[in-house]
C-alpha cells in the first residue's frame, strides 16, 4: 500500500515496499504495482 507523507510543507506518497518518495500518488501506485521490494529489491540506487 502506498501511504502518504509530509515533507517540505508538500505532500509525498511512498512505496511501503521499498520507501521511495513520489510526488504524485498515481506515479507511487504505478511504481509499487511494479516494486519487488519484498524479494529484495535490485535496482535500488
Ligand atoms: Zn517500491
């Protein structure tokens, strides 16, 4: 689930898979329907 944050008076979404920040909710949902942080992510960085 993509949950919401705040930071620098915005509001962020970030992956609970594997913590990265969005600016747009559909890109964060887009990204984690896709993330495999579960397994270990790979691509990180
Ligand atoms: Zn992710």
């Amino acid at each position: 689930m993509v949950s919401t944050t705040q930071k620098d008076d915005a509001e962020w979404f970030r992956c609970e898979e594997c913590g990265l920040l969005f600016d747009s909710e559909i890109d964060a949902t887009t990204h984690e329907r896709n993330c495999d942080g579960e397994d270990g992510p790979s691509y990180l960085q």
